[in-house]
C-alpha cells in the first residue's frame, strides 16, 4: 500500500471523525478529526506523481490547518491544568464547543471543496478563467528582478518605514526581499537550474540578513520565521523535501520557537538590538525566560498559537448575547475598492482592531487607531455576521478565490513568472496563516496589482522593442550599400 493511499485514508476516516464529533458535540473529537485531515491531505498532495500537485490547500492543510488542529489538541488535553492559560487566555470557557465547531468548519470545508474548485477552474472547464499575471522572462531578467525586490525590501527595513501608502503594491516593498528568496529557491531546486553559483551565497545572505535585521528590530515576532518558512516553502513546492532538509528543518524549529517565545516576552518592555539579542542568549543559556518557566514553554507557547479558542469563544459569546450583525462589521467591503488615491479619507480597514475593542484587548490610541488588533478569522467574521450557513458560505468562498486566484498565476505551467508567482506568494503566505474577510480582499487587490504590473512591463517591453526596429530600420536606410558579413 502507498504512503498517498494511507494519507487518503486517513483523510477520509478523518473528516468523518470531524463529522461524527459536530454530531456528538465532542471537541476532542474533532480537533483530532482536523488534525488528522490536515496531515492526511498534506501528504497525499505531496505525494502524488504530478508536479503541479502542491498547491494552495495542500500549504493550507499542510501549515494552518495541521498547526491549528494540533493547537486545539493540546488545549483540550491541557484544560485545567497549569498550562490552561497559555492555550486558552481571554476564552470565554462557556462558548468553547461552539469555538471548535468554527474552527473545524474553518478545515475541513476548504479541504473537501477545493479539488472541485480547482477541476471546475482548469482549461475546458465550467468557471470563466482569470487573465494570466505575469509573464516569461529570461533567467537574467528574472535575476535583475530578485535583486530589485531584495533592494525594495532591505531600504524598507533599513528607513523602518512603513510602505501602507502604496496599497497592495506594498507586496512588492514590505515583502520584497521574501519573494527574492522565494523565487531564487525556487530557481535553485527546479530542473536545470541555469542561475551562477554565486546566487547560492546572496540566498543565504538574504536568509540570513532578513532573519538578523527581524530579530534585532521587529515588533511582530512573525517576521524572524517568515524568510526561513520562504525557503522551505520553496522546496515544499517542487517536492524536494529530502531527509537533509527535513532534518535541517527539524533542527531550525525549536530554536524558532525560542526566539518567537522570547521576542513575544521582551517586546513588551521596548527592548531591541543587541540588548535584546543578550537577554535572549541569557534566556537560553541558563535554560529560563523572565518569568522563571521552563524553556518549554516556547514549544507550547508555538504550538498555543494555532489554538484559535480565545478568539472564535470571544465571537461566539458575542453572537449569542448580541445577535447577528447582519453585515455590519462587513461594511467595509462597500468602499475597499476605491482607490485610496481617489479617496485619501478612506476609513482604513481594520477589523481586527474593531474585534480586541469589542472584547477589551488594548487601548484606544487616537479616534482612527486601537493599541492591538486581533483577527477574528474569516469564519468567524461570518459567523458574527449572519450564523453557521454564512460560517459555511465565507469558507468556501475563500475556497473558490483560492482556486480561481491560483489558477491566473501559472505558477507551474510559466517558467520564469515572478510577477504571477507574486501573486501565487500572497495566496501561499495568507495559506499559511489564518485568513479574513479583509485577507480576501487584499487578495482581490494583490490580483489586479500584480496584473496591472504585468501589463505595464509588457507595455514597456513592447515599446523598447519598436523603438529598437525603428532605430535599425532608419540605420538600414542610411546606409549607402547593403551590410554585408564577411
């Protein structure tokens, strides 16, 4: 029996156990379900025998979707114990059956609709298809382009300015050293890889600077693990996951959860550079953080923050002492779309600060800001708003956007694509995370970005090109004779 047959079975007996737990209201039972069909459907994507088959779901299932139900777990096997907090926090305990019924909804709904989407989507199919981002370049173009995003994303963290006021073509800016070292992994483990070896070393450099320039000075404790999840995610794509880099993988992770863990601590106190790099090192070397615990901590603390409890809880008690919303935390979906260009008033969209004011999590700052912002998840912004069927709706919404999205990027079928790998990168990284209802629409956006650059460099390209007959068709008149090679 093959290892993708006993990952199908395991993901069908899996969501059944899901099924089977919504029925008897047992969340052990489907978070185990959840858990079980994220790691079933992961590896049997993975191994499937196209190189097309790693996609958006399979990142979905594989990071979100495993971490999440690994997350709920452990909660309910730490609940009552000294550990309760670290996984369940501002709960509301009376609202968590409710909490991990939403969050299987939030798995195991888009794992069994996307391969429908996905088939319907395709060529010779039912869905309209999307134009193409992107297009082909050469292997130097797609060079000069790596370094230009790897320039783009170093002078924004070097200025520690924020690039907002570009839109969603700040994915090209705040993320552009990211998709560098995405596109040159990616590059470097596909078939005949035609890059200089020196390339290697700028990879690692980039790896290295990003990591470095995170862990001295970012708030957001995320950004020290995004350029390293960049570069396994690469390698995840092209199925080149060897036992070198599995166990190169399994080395880098506790030290990520140490970091992430003591980033979270001392973030608080306004502590950064080197100071921070020395209580870290303090930290590890003597085996306690600040507050006296154990170093594992940083491992529960890691796997704690799949545990969605606390939030989903938060709006389920909301919904039920205060009805459905009926859209009205939704009403931002009427004016996203306008150009803040046209519109430089536009309320910024912030549904996540709206949400930690709700349920008292952070301060009022000034009348535009909230001193934290806490995401409810797009399932559970839909639940808030119009119930279980608009839960439903939302998922397999994002599902379909996810289907229709990847298949305009030509991420496989397009060799040298960095403008539709972009794009294919934002719906990886969202993929990896847990999405909202403002996700979708920065993936809406992230589209005609990528698509309006697409269009203006193949403007550009073709009026280089006309430009250069031109020039060569008046070179020919001028001349007295024909050219002639010896």
């Amino acid at each position: 029996m093959s290892i993708r047959s006993i990952a199908l079975s395991i993901f069908y007996f899996s969501v059944a156990l899901s099924v089977v737990g919504v029925l008897l209201q047992s969340i052990e039972m489907m978070a185990a379900g959840t858990l079980g069909a994220s790691v079933g459907y992961a590896v049997k994507d993975y191994f499937r025998p196209h190189n097309d088959s790693v996609d958006p779901m399979t990142v979905y299932a594989m990071f979100f979707g495993a971490w999440m139900g690994l997350g709920h777990l452990a909660g309910y096997y730490f609940l009552g114990t000294e550990f309760e907090e670290t996984f369940y926090g501002y709960a509301s305990m009376d609202y968590l059956l409710e909490a991990q019924m939403l969050a299987t909804i939030t798995v195991i709904v888009p794992l069994v609709f996307y391969p429908w989407f996905r088939k319907l989507s395709s060529p010779g199919h039912s869905l309209p298809r999307l134009p193409k981002a992107g297009f082909e370049m050469s292997d130097k173009a797609l060079l000069n382009f790596c370094f230009a995003l790897l320039a783009l994303g170093w002078a924004n963290n070097l200025a520690l300015a924020s690039s907002s006021g570009l839109g969603t073509l700040s994915l090209f800016t705040s993320r552009g050293s990211e998709i560098a070292i995405f596109l040159l992994t990616w590059h470097w483990f596909g078939p005949n890889p035609t890059f200089p070896r020196w390339t290697r070393w700028l990879l690692a450099g980039a790896i290295i600077s990003d990591v470095t320039n995170s862990l001295l000075f970012s708030y957001m404790r995320g950004e020290v693990v995004y350029p390293l999840l960049m570069f396994f995610l690469a390698i995840v794509m092209r199925k080149a996951m060897t036992k070198k880099y599995v166990f190169a993988a399994l080395l880098i992770l506790p030290v990520l959860a140490f970091v992430y863990h003591g980033i979270g601590e001392l973030r608080g106190h306004g502590i950064y550079g080197t100071e921070r790099v020395a209580k870290l090192t303090g930290q590890l070397s003597s085996g306690k953080n600040d507050d006296e615990e154990g170093t594992d901590s940083a491992a529960l603390s890691l796997i704690a923050r799949g545990c969605l409890f606390a939030q989903l809880s938060q709006v389920a008690r909301i919904a039920d002492e205060e009805g459905f919303y009926n859209g009205e935390t939704l009403e931002y979906v009427a004016y996203a779309f306008i150009p803040r260009i046209i519109w430089p008033e536009k309320p910024l969209i912030t549904p996540g600060q709206w949400f930690a004011e709700k349920i008292g999590r952070g301060w009022r700052m000034s009348e535009t800001q909230f001193s934290n912002s806490i995401n409810m998840t797009l399932t559970g912004e839909f639940y808030l708003n119009f119930g279980w069927i608009g839960a439903i709706a939302g998922v397999v919404f994002m599902t379909f956007i996810y289907a229709v999205f990847w298949e305009a990027t030509g991420f496989y079928e397009i060799k040298n694509n960095p403008i539709g790998q972009a794009l294919g990168i934002a719906i990886l990284f969202q993929a990896t995370v847990s999405s909202s209802a403002a996700g979708i629409l920065n993936l809406i956006f992230s589209y005609l970005a990528t698509l309006a650059v697409s269009y203006l460099f193949i403007s550009l390209a073709k009026r280089r090109k006309n430009r250069t007959a031109s020039m060569l068709n008046q070179t020919r008149q001028k001349m007295p004779y024909p050219l002639r090679l010896p």
